[in-house]
C-alpha cells in the first residue's frame, strides 16, 4: 500500500496504475520462484559455512571449539535438509562430524578407560555413531558427484572408484577416515571390520590421485593403517615409515599428528620405548603459534602426546626405565 500511495502521488492516475501492475507482476514473479530464491539463499549461507574451517583450525581455545563445534554441525545439517546435494556442506560435514568425534569424545574416551570403564564405553558409543554420520555424508558427496558409485562401491570397490578424479580426494580422504575410525571403534563387530576392503580402496584410491593433499595428510592416516593392512608386500614397520617420512616432507615438520601416529603405532607395537619418548617429545616441541592455521590441530594432538606419555608404565611390557629398554 504504501508503495501503491507514493507511485499516485508522483505520476498521473493512469500511469501509477500501469506501475501498480508491474509492481503486482513483479510480486507474482517473486512469489512465484520462491523455493529458488530461498534455495539460493541456504546455498549462499552454506558456502560460507563450509568456507568456514580456517576459522577453527586457527584457534587457540580447544575448550571453545568444543562448545562451538556442535552449533555449527547442526546447522550444516539444517542447510542440508533444504540443499541435500550442497557439495561444500556435505565435504564439511563429513570433515567436521570426524575432527568433532576424534578430538573431543574419542580422546575423552581414551583417557576415562582406565578409571571409568563404563563411561569410557558410552563415550566411544557416541564416537562411532558421529564417525559413521561423517561416513555417510562422505558416501553422499561422492554419490552426488558420481552417480550409482556407493553401490558399486560395495561390490567392487577399486573398479568403482577409478572414475574419481583429483577434484575427489578431500571427500575420498575425509570418508575414509571417518569409515576407518568406524571400525577401529568397533574392532568386536564383524559387519564393521567387513568393510575395511571399502574403506581401504577410497584411501588408496586418494592417495594415488594427491599424494600430497592437505600437507601429507593421506601419509599421516597410513602412518596407521599400514601396521592393520592385511596381504601388502614387505614389513608393516616400513612402510609405516616409509608415509611418516612423507608425512613429514610434505607438511615441512609443522604437524605434531605424524610424530603422535608413528609413537602410538609402530614404537608402541614394537615397545620401543626410547623411540617412543622420542617421536612424542619432538610433537610436543613444535611452538602452536609458528604457525597458525595449523594451531588448533597441533593442540588437539599435542593433548593426546601428552597423556600417552602419561599412560608409559601400562603400555609397555617392558618397564620403561629397565635396563636395555629401547
């Protein structure tokens, strides 16, 4: 109304009706492509959010992030209900839903176990449920882009994902951590460790696209998984160190994760104690601040050094301080 008053007192009665009717117009147009505009909208707003990580990762609070966190993946959920095939959304819900997961339930986990079992088992529960959203999520980005491939993932999964290309491995890397971690949360059920030849095929698959993605990332993951790989030519050791050694090329030694990941799976598994010690101490030495946008991470992992430092004693068969202990 007040637009129809202004457009009468600033042009004869007969051209302000003829501008009224382009006003209605223009309003029944609008109206009309409502769902568009509104779609447009929610993908503008999840742009920004899955933009959003270097925020995080640059953080110097673990504690907030982990008040944060939480918001910010439900409402990534939300967009998602109303733009299920945002690519940036499902990327950082798979990434975020994994990080979440690891660094404040799965770790609280770890550190409970010995005092309270119970509740060390409800929080990897909760773990393995927040991993296998973040799987799944990984699983429908990769569906977007390539459609029919999470069936044929399941029965072939190496021929499946050769038609994935360098433009995948973030989402090939995120779903296959999240999916590792899945099973490594849920080593006493046998569906779960079924799916290892999915889980391994996706990071191989990663690796071979971008070896160097995200600073060595997909090394410091196989820093791990190669001690578990079953039927790969050679020692599990090496090859472990063999990615620890590329892990630390590509991430130019400013990442505590590979040092943490080759203390807690191959020193621990061979009771090297003196590499162990070693390996934790120079992830402990790296200065968070050097080097901000990987501050949060290095914080997150220099938490978890520190209470596997803690836990010495019951780790290792042979007491740490006995002679010829290495």
């Amino acid at each position: 109304m007040q637009t129809r008053t202004s457009l009468q007192r600033a042009a004869p009665a007969a051209k302000a009706s003829q501008r009224a009717g382009g006003v209605t117009l223009a309003l029944a147009l609008l109206l009309g492509t409502g769902c568009s505009i509104e779609r447009m909208a929610v993908n503008r707003i999840g742009d920004a959010l899955a933009g959003s990580g270097t925020t995080f990762a640059s953080d110097d609070d673990p504690e907030l992030i982990r008040a944060a966190a939480p918001f910010s993946l439900k409402l990534m959920e939300s967009l998602l209900a109303e733009s299920p095939r945002h690519q940036g959304l499902l990327l950082a819900s798979a990434s975020g839903f994994t990080q979440y997961a690891y660094a404040f339930v799965q770790q609280d986990a770890d550190e409970l176990e010995m005092t309270d079992f119970a509740s060390a088992e409800i929080l990897r529960d909760r773990a393995r449920r927040l991993y296998l959203r973040a799987r799944d999520y990984g699983l429908r980005a990769l569906e977007t882009s390539h459609r029919g491939l999470v069936d044929a993932l399941q029965a072939d999964p190496r021929s499946a994902l050769s038609r994935t290309r360098v433009r995948d491995v973030p989402v090939l890397y995120w779903t296959a951590l999240a999916w590792g971690a899945t099973i490594a949360v849920s080593k006493d059920d046998p569906h779960r460790v079924a799916e290892l030849p999915q889980m391994e095929a996706l990071i191989d698959r990663a690796l071979e696209l971008d070896e160097a993605y995200d600073h060595g990332a997909i090394h410091t993951f196989l820093i791990t998984y190669e001690m578990s790989r079953e039927g790969a030519p050679g020692d599990p050791a090496d090859r472990a160190r063999y990615h620890f050694a590329r892990a630390l090329e590509l991430s130019q030694g400013r990442l505590a994760s590979p040092w943490v990941a080759l203390a807690e799976s191959v020193s621990l598994q061979e009771q090297r104690v003196d590499e162990f010690d070693r390996l934790l101490g120079e992830a402990l030495a790296i200065d968070p601040d050097a080097h901000p946008e990987f501050r949060l991470m290095n914080l997150i992992m220099q938490r978890r050094a520190r209470w596997l430092l803690s836990q010495r004693e019951e780790l290792f068969l042979i007491p740490p301080d006995a002679p010829g202990a290495t």
